[in-house]
C-alpha cells in the first residue's frame, strides 16, 4: 500500500523539475526548487529548536507564498500545520494557539501588537518568525526574521520519524457550536478525498501513488496555474491548493490584502491563469459587476475552471460570468471543514445547474435522524452524511466529536449538520443548516459569540444575532435589542463594541429594536421568529 503524504509527494515534483513555477505573488515568483529549498530550510529550523513529532504549527499569515512555504515546511519536518483566522482578536488567538498545542508560530508583521497581548500566556511555543510587511513593523527580540531563516542552504531535514500517511493537519473551523474545532485530517484521507493528482475537469484521473503524482510532471512543461483569491486560512483556499499543487501547478495569490475584482482580472490575464478559486457571491458578484462595467478590457482565454466552495452560490451569477468566459466550466462545491466531497454542481455556457442543486459524492448519502437514508423523490428531509475517507474527529474534543462523526448502517459518517432532500433523480437538494450558525462571506458566525459581547453593552438588556439574506454576502448579521429602560441603542456603538472584543466580521450590520427578547422560561429563544420580524421590520426578502 502506498504512502500518501504531502511532504513525499512535493519533494518529489521539487526535484524532477525544479525550475517550474511553483508559486507567484505580485512581482515575486518562485519555482518549485526555491520553494523546496525554503521550505526545507524553515523545517530544519523548527526542528533545530526542539519541535516534536507531529507538532504544531501555526500560519498567521495572510495570503502569500510564505503560507505554503511553512505548509511544505510541516510536511518535510513530520510536524502539523495549523490554520489561523488573521480576523480573530486578542483572545480568540490566545484559545487557537493554546488549543492546538502551538509549538510554532509563523506570522505576518502587522499581527506584532496582537501578539504581545497573548505571548506570555503560550509556554509551549518555541518559535516565533516573522515574516515582514508594508506595516514597518521591526522583528521583534522575540521573534525570528522568516526572511533570514528561509534563506540558508541546509541539507534535506531528516524527520524524528519517517513521513506517514498518518501524518495530521489540523483545519480549525468556526462551526456551529461555539469555539473553533481543530479538524484532524489524516495525510491519506486528505489526499484521497483531494482526487490523489487527479482533476476531472481536466481529465486527469487519481493517481495510484505518490511515485505516479511524481511521474506526472514532465520536465520543461508549464503546469496548471491557478489563482487562489479566497484565503489560504480557509478549507476553500487551502484544498484547492493543495490539488493543483499535486499536479506540479503553480499557485497565485494576491498582494492586496482588499478584495480588488479589477485587479483579480489583471492578474489572470498577467500570468494566464486556467483556474479561479473563490468563495461564492462575496468574491463572485463583484467580479460580474466590474466585467459588466468594462466590457472586453480583459481577454481571460486561459480560465478553464472557476470554482467554489462552502456558501451558496445564485445560477444568476453563474450565468452572467458564463457570458463573459463561454470556454470555462464553474465547480460549485458542498462541502465543509470535516466533509469534503459532499456533492458538486457544474455549469457550463448552455447547460447551467440550478442553485443549491448538488449532484450528490459517491460517498454521500442523507439520513434521517434514526438512521434511515432518505428515498429519492420522497420529499423527505434529512441530514447529509460523508463516509469513506473522512477525519478523525476534533482535537481534544471528544464529546463535540461524538455529536458530528456519527454510527450509521454499522459505518463512520461525518455529519456536520446540513439538512436536504433527495430529488427523484438523486440529486440533492441543499436545505441549509438545521442550527442557527449565520454564514457571512464565507465566514461561520455563532450567534451566542455575538451575544455575548452585545449583552454586555450598557444599552442592551438582552439581544440575539441573526442572519439576514444578503446578495453578496449570504447572509449578514443583525443584532436584535431588547434595551435597558430609557437607553437607546445604535448601530454604529453596538458595531464598535463587538469589533473591540472579536473578529470585525461578526458586528453587526443591521440592528432592530424590540420591547422583549420573549425568551422562554428555559432562557432558548426562538430564532425564526426573531429572524422573520427583523426581515419584515427592515423590509428584507
């Protein structure tokens, strides 16, 4: 049996053909060579300083070449790599970096301030390194300049223990129950459930082993190059690295740290991009409306692919995007954090899929809640569930666990929570979350988070949070009040003050004030109902 691991598997194309561009970011490009080169010398490092096997690493890092760089570093030292949301504030850092065991830190400059905040509250990191930016900020003492480490010439890392296929990656998750979850995926899951080199648009098919993927690349040849404009913090950005990457391919990510759809263009028709990675509306009605604004400015013969994942994404816009690009086909993909391969819709010019219609994974099946699967057509609501290659659960986290990676038919299924239906010709039929998590960009709020904070307002006697329909964003957030006597709460205070205590994305953007909350004598509150009167009373559809 073959062993599928990451740090294996791109070593492996480095040398075959070290010259091919692995990675480009404004003017700086990289070929796979000198990103193995940093990559190993960032790994020797982590090492050096005493990182244990499997131990954690955490990217603090915007979008840039150095977050694939401290993922390849992970891989060739047998350590694991950690996601960081850069919205968190203060205190969600401090649980994230505690959580997962952080042994090391790599972190953009401007993230300086933050971090002195928490550092004396994180014993177990050994490494910090810092990767410098247009915020000026000096190295502190306490920190290692990444641009220094990455630079040496060392020999190839040799690992406590030989590379695995159990080698983990964690991806922490928002979810919808409180605190992020650090998901634990298996190097052979993931790369399983990644296509193994594979890309069915493309007509590649999953390759049978690593020395195979490696086979592959043929020396000279340009590779796919795909521009990733969602974070690599997120499952979305860093997976679909990750598979083009297994194809020999090169990564693009932007230098812009604002969403910029103009500039998005420029660099697909720069560098010849074939594919397009976004997270639905947010990034994809922006970029409709700037093409329909300059109609024939950019050529984009290149773009193959253009693909999505995590929040819905309206066939209107689909549609309009096909008009300007008839030659690519666009991947909409149902997925989550702990459930890749849930179920894909694609459209092309002329023959559109509808919205939220998913044409369901070959290992996904909907469940009711005693068990039964769901019969096509039946009109039968149930819980989507993702069997074969799935995680091993959250880390430390064996209740949360239990309640998501679930027995049914005598079999392991990952069950994240979202309902649907089986339409007759076995399609799925998304239905949402049955929790109340509001999605906004892309990004998964847990009401009670934003509760919390707004309950602690002097205006505020109580509140809720709630997600209203939004055409870019999905869903935005709405703080419904109930105010202390005689107080008179704004917008614009509220908005601040949770922006104070946690990430910026979770204020609010609308508010309604009611006479009482009306929550039931176990303190639950009924989240439709508040939902629906702040639609009717800000005239939402």
């Amino acid at each position: 049996m073959t062993t599928w691991n990451y740090g294996l598997m791109w070593a492996g194309i480095a040398r075959k053909d070290p010259q091919r561009t692995a990675q480009i970011y404004g003017d700086v490009t990289y070929t796979w060579g000198e990103f193995h080169q940093r990559s190993n010398a960032l790994a020797a490092d982590m090492l050096a300083a005493g990182a244990s096997h499997q131990a954690k690493v955490a990217h603090y890092l915007y979008n840039c070449p150095e977050y694939l760089e401290t993922t390849f570093a992970c891989w060739l030292a047998g350590l694991v790599p950690v996601n960081t949301n850069y919205r968190y504030g203060p205190e969600e850092i401090l649980y994230l970096f505690d959580n997962s065991d952080a042994e090391a830190v790599v972190f953009h400059a401007t993230f300086v301030d933050l971090l002195n905040q928490v550092r004396d509250r994180l014993p177990l990191v050994k490494r910090w390194y810092m990767v410098p930016d247009e915020s000026g900020n000096d190295v502190p003492a306490w920190a290692l300049n990444y641009n220094d480490v990455v630079s040496r010439s060392v020999p190839d890392v040799v690992p406590a223990q030989p590379l695995s296929g159990d080698d983990l990656l964690f991806l922490y998750t928002g979810g919808t129950t409180g605190m992020p979850k650090g998901v634990m995926w298996r190097q052979d899951d993931l790369i399983t459930v990644l296509g193994r080199g594979g890309n069915a648009i493309l007509q590649v098919p999953p390759a049978e082993t690593v020395e195979e993927v490696i086979d592959r690349v043929a020396p000279g040849q340009r590779g796919q190059v795909a521009l990733v404009a969602c974070p690599l913090m997120h499952g979305t950005g860093q997976f679909s690295a990750f598979i083009n990457m297994a194809m020999g391919g090169c990564i693009v990510t932007m230098p812009n740290r604002n969403f910029d759809p103009a500039k998005l263009w420029d660099e697909v028709d720069k560098h010849q991009v074939n594919s397009v990675v976004i997270v639905g509306q947010a990034f994809a009605g922006p970029m409709l409306e700037v093409l329909d604004e300059n109609p024939g400015k950019w050529k984009l013969t290149s773009i193959i692919q253009m693909g999505s994942s995590g929040v819905m994404w309206s066939q209107e816009n689909k549609d309009g995007l096909l008009n300007h690009i008839p030659q690519m086909f666009i991947t909409d993909s149902f997925g989550s954090s702990e459930a890749v391969g849930m179920g894909v819709s694609v459209s092309a010019k002329g023959a559109a899929a509808k919205t939220a219609q998913f044409a369901l994974g070959p290992n996904c099946v909907v469940f009711t809640e005693d068990g039964r699967r769901v019969e096509p057509g039946s009109g039968e609501r149930g819980l989507v569930a993702v069997g074969g290659a799935i995680p091993l659960g959250y880390y430390k986290d064996e209740a949360k666990t239990a309640q998501t990676f679930r027995i049914f038919e005598e079999r392991r299924w990952t069950v994240p929570g979202d309902w649907a239906e089986v339409n007759t010709d076995g399609t799925l039929h998304l239905l949402g979350r049955g929790s109340v998590c509001i999605n906004t960009g892309g990004e998964k709020v847990f009401p009670e988070e934003v509760e919390e904070v707004l309950k602690t307002h002097h205006t505020v006697r109580d509140a809720v949070a709630v997600g209203l329909p939004d055409k870019r964003f999905g869903e935005t957030i709405c703080a419904v009040v109930e105010a202390e006597p005689g107080a008179d709460p704004k917008l614009e205070e509220l908005s601040e003050h949770v922006r104070s205590r946690i990430a910026a994305y979770k204020a609010p953007r609308s508010i309604v004030v009611v006479p009482t909350i009306g929550r039931a004598p176990n303190g639950k509150v009924d989240y439709k109902r508040l939902k629906q009167h702040a639609m009717d009373t800000l005239g939402v559809k």
